[in-house]
C-alpha cells in the first residue's frame, strides 16, 4: 500500500514529498527569499535567482536568503 501524496490545497497539483509542496506554497504567499544583490529583483526559487544571475555577470553567484 502507498503512501498518500502531498496535495496543493489552493490548486490542487500533486507532489512527490512535503519538501515539494512547501517550496511550491511560496508561489501562492508570494513569499520571495531570494533576493539578487546586484539589482534587488526577488524569486521564490534558489534556481530561478542563479538563473537571473547569470543575465547581470554570465555566472552563478552565491546565495543567501533575503
């Protein structure tokens, strides 16, 4: 028997683990911590904030939570 998944209850998307649903919950709180140094433009993702990165300087930078 398999465990229940982690269900979005404001969309109702399906995860894999609770990890997942909590960084997925930011998009709806609109909760930010990544914020780049360079031009103060926030994301909710660390991945999406070293992407951004890259359009200031080619390369990634080191992260630190807002």
């Amino acid at each position: 028997f398999s465990k229940a998944k982690p269900v979005c209850n404001t969309c109702g998307k399906v995860f894999s683990e609770a990890s997942s649903l909590r960084r997925h919950m930011r998009i709806h709180k609109g909760v930010k911590p990544y914020v780049c140094q360079l031009c103060g433009k926030a994301f909710t993702q660390c991945n999406q904030l070293k992407t951004h990165v890259r359009t200031h300087t080619g390369k990634p930078l080191a992260v630190s939570r807002g």
